[in-house]
C-alpha cells in the first residue's frame, strides 16, 4: 500500500490515499511521539464500501460523507460511515511539506479536494468539495489518537449529551468524560455543545495537541472514546461535525444541517507540543 510522506523537523506524517486518503501517522520528533491511533491487529488494506466499518476500522484521521448512520439519499444508499474512508484518492501534487489529493469517483456524483500541509510543528488540513446533490448531508472529520496511560481532554464547554441512549457507560453515569485512562472498561460517545472552535488534549507526559477547526462549515463537535470498554480498543476520536446529530433526520429536525448543492469548504489545524 503505497505511502506519501511529508517531513520537517518537527513533524514527520504518512498519508494513505488509496485508503480514502487519511493520515496514517502523524509523529512529534522532538520526543518521538505518535499521534495518530491504529489498530494493532488489523493490516493496512483496502475494504469495501460495503463493509461495516467498525469492524474494519484500521484506525487514522480520516472523514465522513454524506452521512454516518446509514441513510437513504435520491441518488441512492449512503453507505455505513459515507462513502470517502474507503475511497481511493488521486495523488494531484506533493513534496516534502503538502499533498494535494483529489477523488471524483464518489457514488453521490460529488467531488472532494484536500490539502494536507506541514509547517514548523503544525499540520493544516483544507477542505474544498462540490456537493452536486440536493439533499442535506453530513461531513464529519474522524481523527483518531491513541490512549497511552492517562489523556486529559482540555475545553471549554457548555453541555455534553449522549449520541445513543443504549451506548457507553460514562455519560449520565457520574463518571469523568474528559479524562481517560487506559484500559479502564469505560466507553461512550458524546455532542459537546463548545464555546470556541478549539480544545487541547494532553498526555500524562505532558506531550499536547491543540486542535483548531474550521471558521466555516464545522459549528458541532462530537467525540467517541474508548478506554478498553469498546472492541479492547483504547482511542479518542475527535469529530467536528456539520451537523448537529448522527442521523440526518434528527439534525434537519433541529435545523442544524447542511444542504446541496453547495460549494463545500473547512478546515482543521493541529498544533504539537
């Protein structure tokens, strides 16, 4: 499975685009730590699009689109989990600081651009998409980082509610959702209601990542978490959201959805220290 790198002093990154392009390794040179979550089991391959994807969750940070739960769309079925972490992406320009990759191959008929690029100790990642459909959609980042001991997650905000009532054991539960310990049996998945576009998450070494996201496109954040509780896995997801519930219904209901056709464009930024 062919790997592009892109590498400075600080930051050294491995990009996957024929695994619906996502970021494979994202290491701080400096102390040699590795940001991005993988399953220790599971083998870089291609999978379906018709696969369910937890149960083929190689792990990385990657996207979602035109959906999460499956959905039914006029162009047909929006497949579990969207249709971009399984699609194969075109290489349009690299070098040693940014690729730019591109697919126009998606079952919805649109077309997404990104560019991952690299400088001093921050990595950017730019959105720009062609939503050709008019129908609402979901697109949803799904970055994924290791649980190594103990994480803090550092933000400010307002409320935190369960994404599914029968799913985890934290939320509702008198339990601490923003700090994780490995291997503890807890798991859950949560909508934070955040003041700001940005929060910290910071491990037990002091080794931190400051996500930024979007000014444009991305107003939810969900996270999904597992201390061992879910699958043996031990990850934090982070999942600026363009809309405000899992199941498109729910989000158009509340008016806290997108919709096409639309000229598609955001942003996420992360800052290692």
């Amino acid at each position: 499975m062919k790997s592009y790198s892109i590498e400075n002093s600080f930051l050294k990154s491995s990009i996957l685009p024929k695994l619906g392009g996502r970021i494979d390794s994202l290491i701080f040179k400096p102390n040699n730590k590795e940001w991005v979550w993988k399953d220790s089991v599971k083998q870089n391959k291609s999978v379906s699009k018709y696969s369910n994807y937890d149960e083929n969750w190689q792990g990385g940070w990657e996207e979602l689109f035109p959906n999460d739960a499956i959905e039914d769309f006029n162009w047909g079925k929006g497949l579990d989990h969207g249709e971009l972490w399984s699609a194969d992406w075109n290489v349009e320009y690299h070098d040693n600081s940014k690729i730019h990759l591109k697919t126009n191959s998606l079952d919805s008929g649109s077309t997404f651009e990104k560019i991952i690029e690299i400088s001093e100790n921050k990595l950017r990642c730019e959105y720009f998409a062609d939503i050709k459909f008019a129908e609402y959609f979901l697109f949803k980042l799904h970055l994924a980082i290791p649980i190594e001991e103990k994480i803090d997650v550092i933000c400010d905000y307002k409320s935190l509610n369960k994404v599914e009532s029968d799913f985890g054991n934290i939320i509702n539960n008198n339990q601490d959702f923003f700090t994780l310990t490995k291997d503890s049996g807890l798991y859950d998945f949560g909508y934070i209601n955040i003041n700001n576009k940005n929060l910290t998450v910071k491990d037990s070494l002091n080794n931190s990542l400051k996500l930024s996201y979007g000014d444009t496109n991305l107003d939810y954040f969900w996270i999904f978490q597992t201390q061992g509780g879910w699958k043996n896995h031990n990850v934090l997801v982070l999942e600026p959201a363009s809309n405000s519930k899992k199941n498109l219904k729910d989000a158009i209901d509340e008016n806290k959805s997108l919709k096409g056709p639309m000229s598609f464009k955001c942003f996420y930024e992360v800052e290692l220290t």
